[in-house]
C-alpha cells in the first residue's frame, strides 16, 4: 500500500473509532451530534471513493507496464 492510500486509510479507521465511542454514549445524540456524524459519515465515503481510485490508476498502471 502506497503512504497516501495508507493514511487515508488511518483517516478512514480513525473517524470509524469516533463514530463508536459516539454510539456508544448511554444518551441519546444531541442534534450538533447528529450533524457531526453526518458529516463524518460524508467523509469516511469521499476517502473510500479516494482510495478505490487509487487502487484503480494503480491496476490500470500495472496493466500498462505488462504490455
């Protein structure tokens, strides 16, 4: 794995983290906490979407070089 891919996916793990100490609170989520974890949640999806690029211009990068 690349060090870009690598600490996005640390990036990844670590909202994931934050993500269940949050729900793991025994009261319910106040609203600001609603708006984080949404956002959060945009996040851990646009850094997914960056790393399945990277592993695709990797692939793609390999295959060129083998022809």
């Amino acid at each position: 794995m690349t060090a870009p891919a690598h600490a996005i996916e640390e990036e990844i793990h670590q909202l994931i983290r934050f993500h269940i100490e949050i729900f793991r609170q025994p009261t319910p989520l106040s609203s600001f906490q609603l708006q984080e974890h949404r956002r959060r949640s945009e996040k851990i999806r646009s850094l997914g979407r960056e790393l399945d690029r990277m592993g695709t211009v990797r692939v793609v990068e390999r295959l060129k070089s083998a022809s």
